[in-house]
C-alpha cells in the first residue's frame, strides 16, 4: 500500500490537540510558565493567581511594593513574554 500524502508527526498532533479541546489548556500553562520565566523567581514566589482570557493575563500579586515594581514594568513584561512565546499572544497585564 502506498501513501499518497506525507503528514509530519507535529501537524498530526496539533490537529489531535485541537480536536480534542486541549490546545486552550496547553496555552494557559505555556504563558504561566513564560510569566514565571519573565519575572524571575522572586516576582513569581509573589503571584497568588493567575488567569488568561482573550489576550488578557490577570495576576493577583501579594506584596504591594511587588506589584507596584511589575505594573511600572507591564509593558516590558508582555512584550519578553510575547517574544518567548514566539507571538502576540499576551495583549494587556492586569495585577491586582
């Protein structure tokens, strides 16, 4: 039997994860730990909750000089995180 039509392992599972519904919660955990990454492990031991909907990551920080640092970095933070991520993923930070 002969195949017609080579497909690469990659697009095979991305369909799969697509299919499936799991691409969403692959992308969430994608952009939490490139949060961590971005902010160091100082900032990020700091970080109670995080959420990502429609282009907005929500961060409930716990020290006030903490949070006061990150949103003066906002910014930057979204622009090294969307450069990890490999695109424009993460539109707005939102710390609360």
């Amino acid at each position: 039997m002969r195949r017609e039509r080579v497909v690469k392992v990659g697009d095979l599972f991305r369909d799969f994860l697509k299919s499936s519904g799991l691409d969403e919660g692959i992308l969430r955990m994608r952009i939490f730990e490139t949060w961590d990454e971005v902010v160091g492990k100082r900032y990020a031991e700091y970080t109670l909750e995080k959420f990502f909907k429609d282009g907005r990551l929500f961060c409930k920080i716990s020290s006030s000089p903490a949070r006061n640092y990150l949103f003066m970095e906002r910014l930057n933070i979204v622009k090294k995180m969307n450069e990890k991520l490999g695109e424009e993923i993460v539109k707005v930070l939102i710390l609360k």
